[in-house]
C-alpha cells in the first residue's frame, strides 16, 4: 500500500500478480495438516488478504484515472 502511496501503481500490479501465484501454489498443496502444519488455513488467510489488496489497488488505480481525467478536463477548459 505505501507503493500506491507514492504514485507506482504498476509495481503494485506486478506484485498483487506475484501475490496471486503464490496463492495458486499454495491451493494446490493437499497434504494433512499435521504434515503441513495447518497450511490449509494459513491459505485461507493468504486468500483474504490478497482479495483485499486486489480491492486496494482497484480503488487507488480507479481513484488515480479520475484525478488524471480530472486534470486533463481542467485544462481543456482553461
């Protein structure tokens, strides 16, 4: 969140990219929990948190074309 802080929202991109294949390795492990030392759930909560960042970077990256269409329109009228 501090990268879309600072104006990179194509980095944040790359790495809610990076974050979505690492959840779908993750899915993929099937294996007892003892084994995996409760995996099944710490996948759950990677799920959450990348479905939250993804609803992050929508509204930065949505808020970040309105305030450029915005900027443009001003100039146009000046």
């Amino acid at each position: 969140m501090d990268i879309l802080r600072h104006g990179y929202s194509e980095e944040a991109e790359r790495l809610l990219g990076y974050m979505d294949e690492i959840y779908a390795v993750l899915v993929t492990m099937d294996y007892p929990d003892g084994l995996t030392n409760n995996l099944r759930r710490q996948t759950d909560l990677v799920r959450g948190i990348v479905e939250k960042t993804r609803g992050d970077v929508t509204l930065a990256l949505r808020s970040q074309h309105l305030e450029q269409a915005m900027v443009e329109l001003q100039k146009r009228l000046l």
